[in-house]
C-alpha cells in the first residue's frame, strides 16, 4: 500500500501517515486534505524522511481526502518552512500556516460575493446601521469583512443586504495580474548606478545564489537602481518580490514604480480583502503575479520562479516579528534566496552592524552609491546644545529651532520636526497627590492623546476618557501632562508659529495608504509648510522643497539602553536627515541634545558613520555580543503571579552551564506585565559556536510548565521589554 508522510496544520502535530488512495498520486509538496478525528484538515505532503512519526500498520492507515487543484509547495519553500521552524524554534504547524495563510485560495471558486453600499440609502435609518453606513462608506468586501470594518455583527450586515442597503456584486477570483513592461520607461542610469544596477541584473539572470548590500547614501537612487534588478527578473520569465517596512506608506514608492514599469505591482499586506489575498496567493503560485511589494509576512507567499528579493530599508528593526513565530524577515529573506539560487538585496543608507559584518566576513557583496543623484548635497547637520539654548519653559523647540523654521518659511520652503513619541505628552501626573496614571493591565503609563480626548495605553491598545478628576486622589484640575509627543510640539507651533500650516505623520493619522497618499499630495502642493513626526517621517519620503529637518529630541532613543540603542539612533537620525536637501536647494539638520559632544552626535555632524560603526562594532565584538556571539531571550508569562515564578525559578535553576554560554536572570521583565499577564525574563548568551536552539531546547523540555504558564524563546531578540 502506498502510504505519504503529511505535516498538517494542526497546532501540536508535526507530520502523520496517510495511504494514498488509488489513482490519486502524490509527490512531496502536494497540497492535501486529511482526516483527522471526525474533522478534516489541511495539509502538505512531505519527503518521509524529513520528519519523524509514530509509525501506524497499513491496516489502521486511514486515506488522504482530497488533494486541492493547486500548483505543490516547491522545494525550497519546504526547505524555508523546516529552516524557520528549527531556527526559531516554532511548532511547524505554526510556520506552515504563515505559507497557507489564505485557505480560501486552495479551492477553486467561479465567483465570489462581495457587497458594497447602495447608491440610494433612505433616510429613515436605525442609528446602528446608520453608522455602520458611515464607516463602510468606499468599502467593498465580504459579510464578514464589512462587520468588522463597520464594527458591527454580521447578522446586522446581512439584514442589510436583505434591506437592499447593500449591494452585492460578483468578484471573479482569479483575474492574472498585468505584467510590468521592463522596457515601460527606464532612467538613465549616472554611472556608479548603472555599475551596480548591472551587477545585479547580472546576479538575477544567473542561477545561483547572490545576496548584496546595496549601500548608498539617502538620495542616492537605490531604488532606481534596484528597480533594473526588478526588470531583470521579468525579462528572464521569473518573480520578484521587495520588502518595505510600512506598507501604509508605500504610495509614493507605487507610483515611482508604474512610472518605470507601466502598471501597478501586486501588493500583500494585512489589509487586503479576502478576494484579493486569494487571487494574490493563487497569482503568485502560478507565476503569472511578476512583481509583489509587501510585508515581511509575503516571505512565505508560494512562489514559482523567484529570481530576486529586495528587502528596502533593510536596516528597519520592523521586519523583525515579535508575536507568534518571532522571525526577522530580513534573515529569513537571505535564507529564502539562498533557498531558491536566487538574488537579495538589502537596501539602506545605513546598513545593520549585523549586515556590515557579513561584508567583512566576505559572505555578502557591497555595492556602494557614495553621492546623491543630480549633484544635490548631503544637509549639513549640526547640534543645539539645550544646555545653553534652552526652550522658554513649558515649551520643547529652542530659540534656534524656532528662527529656523521661521526663516525656511519666509523662504517659500518646507520644513520636518521629528520626535519619536505619538500622542500629546506620555506621562499624566497628579499634583495632588503624585499619582501617575498606569494602565490597569501593562507596567506602563497611559499617553495622552488630544486628538481623540482619551488616554491611551501603547502596549495592549487600553484607553479611556481624559478622566476630570484624578482617578487615585479624587482632585480635581489637579492633573496635569508631563513631557511631549508630536501633538503638543505641533500645539507649540501653532502657538509661536501660527502661520505655518501643520500636518501631524504618525500611526495615528497616517493609517492606511490613502492618507499616505493624500498627505504626499498635499505636500508637494505646497499645502504643507510643516511635517511633525514619529518614525514614520523618517522612511522613504521625497520632497525637493523640504530642507529643514529638526530633530527634537536627539537623546531621546538613548534612554532605552539595550545593546542597539545607540545603533537605532544613529540609524533614525540619519534617515531623517536624509529626507532634508533632496532637491536643488541645500538642506540643514538641526539636532536638539544636551550631549553635543557624545560620541554619537559627533559621528552624525561630521558624517562619520565609518567611524561610529566601527566604535560600535567594536564594543560588540568585546562584549561578544551579536553578530559576535548569539543571545536568545526566554519569557515566562501568565496571568497568575506565583506560577510564573515557580517555572521562572525551576529555569534559573536547570539552567545549563557550559563552556561559552550563560544564562542571565530570571527577573522581572521592564514590561513587567502586559495585557494583565506577569512577565519574567532570562537571557541566554551563548558563543557563536554554540548550538543555541540544541542547548535551550533541551533545557525547556526539561522544566515542567502548566498550561496556565508560557513560555516564548526568541532567537536573535531585537526587544528586550
Ligand atoms: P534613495 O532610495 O537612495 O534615497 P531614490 O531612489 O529615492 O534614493 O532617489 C532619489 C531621487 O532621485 C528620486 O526622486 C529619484 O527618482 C531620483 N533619481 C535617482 N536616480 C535617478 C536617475 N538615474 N534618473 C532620474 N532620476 C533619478
Ligand atoms: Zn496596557
């Protein structure tokens, strides 16, 4: 009898014996349904020497169900899934599901329904549907879609399709995307851009593997430059797929893109229908989808012929994922290339110690842009020392700053404030009675939000009403915000600079791509004459008029003080910096600090970036931390106190001691509860030629865990809250 080895998605199962019904024939990669219990799941079929299993007697072998009329999981897809399992250390159950995230896209569909609002809405309205009418406004999606989106149930929507409130339409589920024309509209390449944009395109039509930093200064046409990688691939009949760390923010680089290649690239993000994941998912299975932008999570979308993967801005620590398989899409990017004898190239104006390592060790190739295109200049960057400068009190922009802005104003120019803070100000104090106003469930202070009038916690998404009175001591007009995030520097502007028209970019106001896309448009029409904001600001954004970027408070990133604190900073602030001076006219930075003369504001004023990175590096391989030696983080969580304890105990205790590894803690994690659960930490630091995975796994196997406590590994932690 034939018999399959299948790994299915089933949480707690690896791989299970199936028989193979007669005339069915199944190879490795074959996407099938398997019995299981009185249930049928999802599974794919596998090399049956890859994973072990209980063994089963052919007589109690039961039979593969069905298997799905889809394109198999090729190879080295099956090879990323096994490579991330046992590299994260994650069921792969869990990895698979990242690969067959669209469940829908396994079975063929003629058409699909999907309902939008009616054109006529009578007036007589029960005011739950009215306003559902009004969040759904532009929407179009399934039943369960749009209840989600107007907040509301789905029997409620569908009492409305019933009403005729609702219109349904048919979706057909499998039109191919349009192919990018590689000939559309290519640039004429300055001369150190076509030396490396030709060693890329020469990479991708080779079959092997090839991974590039593609090292060039903010400004320096990294993207057209990558962009005749991307081109290569069409030509030579394969896929491409490029990373960008906000896909909310990706409008301007979409527009850039059907400029050069004629047509839109295919877009994967967490925002899609369900109509649109599925023909994604199917498009970029048969290979007809040539070219998709997305985030981390489209890694593991099933495509047929990938020939190159850009990861843009790839020194963001937001291609790390930090719930559920907590991967780093930039790592996982080279393994996949590598995987599939494909390119990678990782984009950035200032590269991850991580990656320069790998240059030095000879593993990736360096391609460099040291100038920006058309002959504009790097802003010049110098520090205000709040020291001798300071604000008047109770305001956060010191005099400089402010002439500053005042003249790029009378000049007709632009102007960017960036604070990496959301919301009004973060800390709300009684003057009462001391009370500082916590979130019930996390070990963190609720942020002020004017905008919306509330308090909001930025851990687990609690918030409530600004409270009249304080919530501990009953006083009131006795509460009063401490420190400030972007709304209150732009209440500040509007207060000393009532003149200068002010958008605010944060998570908050920018959350979707049409608000990216509209507040572009707003700013190259000169409707803006003044951007504040978080991170957000520091990414991607070309605007030739802006040439002045301050940064108001330059020290801020410091504080955290884990080992990439001064790293991130000097990444954001360099970033940041980039976006002034992009067009004819020359730019300035101005950093607000009350250290002008630590190490890392020298470095960013001088443009030594050499030289810090190298000071950095150092302390690193001093310290064997990453990429010199491995660190693992080990959080126990739960929501009863003593039982966290007693396993974070019994680890401390078992914890393995052994020639290059140690085990730091177990003590109470700086995020010490979160979303109402207790949180404990340990740190495992280990040589690089320690089999990190081997030893920690052995170790939380042996140390019994109840099933009210977890207990989560990250490997390579890029948080340590
Ligand atoms: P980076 O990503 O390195 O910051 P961009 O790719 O955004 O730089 O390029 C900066 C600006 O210069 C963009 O407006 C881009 O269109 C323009 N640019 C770069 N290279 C060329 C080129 N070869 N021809 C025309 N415009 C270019
Ligand atoms: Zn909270």
């Amino acid at each position: 009898m034939a018999r399959v080895r299948v790994l299915v998605l089933q949480h707690g199962l690896g791989a299970l014996d199936y028989a193979v019904p007669d005339g069915m024939g199944l190879g490795p990669g074959d996407i099938v349904e398997v019995p299981l219990g009185p249930r049928r799941i999802v599974g794919v079929v596998w090399e049956a020497d890859r994973w072990a299993t209980r063994e089963v007697p052919d007589a109690k072998l039961r039979a593969v169900a069905a298997r799905f009329a889809v394109p198999p999981v090729t190879a080295p897809l099956r090879r990323l899934i096994e490579w991330t399992g046992a590299y994260y250390m994650a069921p792969p159950a869990a990895v698979l599901r990242m690969a067959l995230s669209v469940p829908s896209a396994l079975i063929e569909a003629p058409t699909l329904v999907e309902y939008r609002l009616a054109t006529e809405v009578p007036g007589n309205l029960t005011s739950l549907r009215a306003a559902a009418i009004e969040r759904l406004a532009g929407r179009q999606g399934s039943v369960r879609e749009l209840a989600r989106h107007g907040t509301v149930s789905e029997g409620v929507i569908r009492g409305m399709v019933k009403a005729g409130l609702l219109t349904p339409i048919a979706v057909s589920p499998d039109v191919p995307p349009p192919v990018p024309d590689p000939d559309f509209a290519a640039p004429v390449l300055s001369y150190e851009q076509a030396v490396a944009a030709e060693d890329i395109a020469q990479a991708v039509t080779a079959d092997a593997f090839a991974p590039f930093l593609l090292d060039g200064v903010t400004g320096s046409g990294k993207t057209e430059v990558y962009f005749e990688g991307i081109a290569a691939a069409i030509r030579s009949g394969g896929q491409a797929l490029i990373l960008v760390p906000e896909i909310a923010l990706t409008a301007p680089w979409l527009a850039r893109f059907a400029a050069r290649f004629g047509c839109a690239p295919v877009a994967w993000h967490s925002d899609l229908r369900g109509s649109e994941r599925r023909r994604t998912w199917r498009s970029v299975a048969t290979g007809n989808a040539r070219v998709v932008v997305g985030a981390r999570s489209a890694l593991f979308l099933p495509f047929a012929k990938l020939r190159l993967i850009v990861v843009d801005e790839a020194h963001d620590s937001s291609f790390k994922q930090d719930d559920g398989v907590q991967y780093h899409g930039r790592d996982v990017a080279v393994m996949r290339a590598s995987l599939e004898q494909a390119t990678v190239v990782l984009a950035t104006a200032t590269p991850a110690i991580e990656t320069q390592a790998q240059v030095t060790r000879g593993r990736y190739v360096e391609l460099k842009l040291p100038s920006r295109f058309g002959g504009a200049q790097l802003p010049a960057i110098s520090t205000i020392d709040l020291r001798t400068d300071p604000p008047p009190r109770g305001n956060w922009l010191s005099p400089p700053l402010v002439a500053a802005l005042r003249e790029t104003h009378v000049a007709g120019e632009q102007s960017l404030l960036f604070l990496n803070r959301r919301g009004y100000a973060p800390l709300t104090l009684c003057r009462t009675c001391g009370n500082r106003i916590e979130c019930p469930q996390c070990t963190a202070w609720l942020v002020e939000h004017r905008l919306t009038a509330r308090l909001q916690c930025h851990h687990c998404g609690y918030s409530l009403p600004v409270p009249p009175r304080c919530p501990s001591c009953d006083a009131e007009y006795s509460l009063v915000a401490c420190g400030p995030g972007v709304e209150r520097v732009a209440e500040e502007v509007a207060r000393i600079l009532p003149d200068l028209r002010v958008a605010l970019v944060t998570s908050d106001t920018i959350f979707s791509p049409a608000r990216a896309a509209a507040l572009v448009a707003a700013v190259e029409a000169h409707e803006i004459d003044l951007l504040i904001g978080t991170q957000l600001v520091t990414k991607g954004y070309h605007f030739p008029d802006l040439t002045l970027v301050g940064v108001v408070d330059a020290d801020l990133g410091l504080a955290g003080g884990d080992l990439r604190a001064g790293e991130r900073t000097f990444q954001q602030i360099a970033q940041v910096a980039g976006r002034a001076g992009r067009g004819s006219k020359p730019g300035r930075v101005l950093l607000q600090t009350h250290q002008p003369d630590a190490r890392i504001m020298r470095a960013l004023v001088e443009y030594d970036a050499a030289g810090f990175y190298a000071a950095e590096t150092d302390a690193r391989r001093d310290l064997g931390l990453p990429p010199f030696g491995r660190l693992a983080g080990v959080v126990v969580s739960g929501e009863d106190a003593a039982a966290v304890n007693l396993v974070a105990r019994d680890l401390g205790r078992s914890a393995p001691r052994s020639d290059g590894l140690a085990v730091l803690g177990p003590a109470p994690a700086p995020l010490a509860m979160l979303r109402g659960r207790h949180r404990v930490r340990l740190l495992v630091h280990a040589r690089r030629s320690v089999d990190l995975q081997g030893v920690v796994g052995a170790w939380i196997e042996g140390v019994k865990v109840p099933a009210s406590v977890r207990v989560t590994v990250d490997i390579d932690p890029y948080n340590f809250l």
